[in-house]
C-alpha cells in the first residue's frame, strides 16, 4: 500500500513539508509506504474547459498534471497540502488538482475513486480552514473517502522551524496518518473477504 503526499508548496521545505513529513514518518511506522511528490514552482496552468481530455485521454497542455496522473494510478491513498495565500489555498494547487481530477475523469480514468485522501494547510495565522474545505471539494466530487483527525489538519508556521514548534499541529498530523494506515488496511482486508467495491455508476 501507498501513499502520495502532494506539497502543493513552491518552498520544498517549508511549513507544508513539515506537516506532510510528520505524516510520512508516522506512516512508515505503520508500515505503509509513501511518497513526497513536489509541485514547487512548475508553471500549472488553469483549467479552461476545453474538454479535449474527453477525447485525448489526458489534460491538452502536455505538463506536469499529466505525468501526475500516470503515476497516481500506482496509490492507494492520497494527501493534499499546500500553504494558505490570502485567506485560501495557493492557485498552483487548486490549478494543479482541478486539471488533474478534471482531466482524468474525463479522459475516461477513475484513479481517485474510492482511494482514502485528506488535505492539509499551512498558514502563518489565518485561512486554513477555507484552505481545507477548498481542497476537500475535489475529494467529495472524485468519490473519495475524507480521513480525518483529532483536529483539524492544519499547520501553523511561516517556516519550517516555527511549524516544529506547533507541537498540536505535529500531533494532529501524526493522528491522520494513522488514521490513514486504518483505512488502507480495512480496506484492503475486506476486499480480501470478498467484499468488492460498488460498481461505478455511470
């Protein structure tokens, strides 16, 4: 079982990091792989509803989102952070996951559904939580089961060194990732009692 955790970051080592790093770090714990994917500062277009992926079978600018969807086929579960900017979520992510959950969906691949996913948000002070629900709404359209914590998954720090302070931000990661790993292996046991996922309504 894997994990893809997306730092929706242009700091590779920023604040993000921190949080998706707590994550990585309980996941091995738990025995489940994972793997840190960078978006940094790739130029990520926005989607402009061409629908030319319903016919190419992929996003029409050739770029990272596409690359991204081949390799997500291999997940199993997924998690989403990225810093706040002015009260949301930084425009690379959104522009990044709307292709990606766009273009796959029409391209005719159901790679995200019913794979577990959460999002994360980093923010100096204030917007995580507008961050969080903008995020989760790529999730509750791609059929994906939300996984939680004690708290909400936020991090607060300007930087990486003000994030390991945030000791309840750490615990709160730490907390979704075993939460995670839970998910990953019901789901994988059931499956394996012959408890089949629901067929895909069309």
């Amino acid at each position: 079982m894997k994990v893809m955790l997306v730092n929706g970051s242009p700091n590779k080592k920023g604040s993000t990091y921190t949080a998706l790093k707590q994550i990585q770090d309980t996941l091995r714990e738990e025995e489940i792989d994972s793997e840190i994917y960078q978006i940094g500062h790739k130029d990520i277009r926005g989607c402009i509803d061409c629908r030319k992926c319903s016919e190419l079978g992929k996003c029409v600018f050739d770029d990272e989102v596409n690359s991204f969807v081949e390799k997500a086929e291999e997940f199993d579960g997924f998690i989403f952070g990225g810093p706040v900017y002015y009260g949301n979520v930084n425009p690379t992510l959104t522009n990044f996951m709307t292709r990606v959950f766009f273009s796959s969906f029409f391209g005719g691949k159901r790679i995200f559904r019913l794979k577990p996913a959460a999002a994360v948000a980093s923010a100096r002070r204030a917007g995580t939580m507008t961050a969080i629900d903008t995020i989760n709404r790529f999730f509750t359209w791609g059929e994906m089961p939300i996984i939680s914590s004690n708290y909400w998954n936020v991090i607060y720090g300007n930087n990486a060194d003000e994030a390991l302070q945030d000791i309840e931000g750490l615990r709160t990661m730490t907390v979704l990732a075993r939460n995670m790993a839970w998910f990953l292996k019901i789901k994988e046991l059931s499956i394996k009692e012959g408890i089949e996922l629901p067929e895909v309504t069309k």
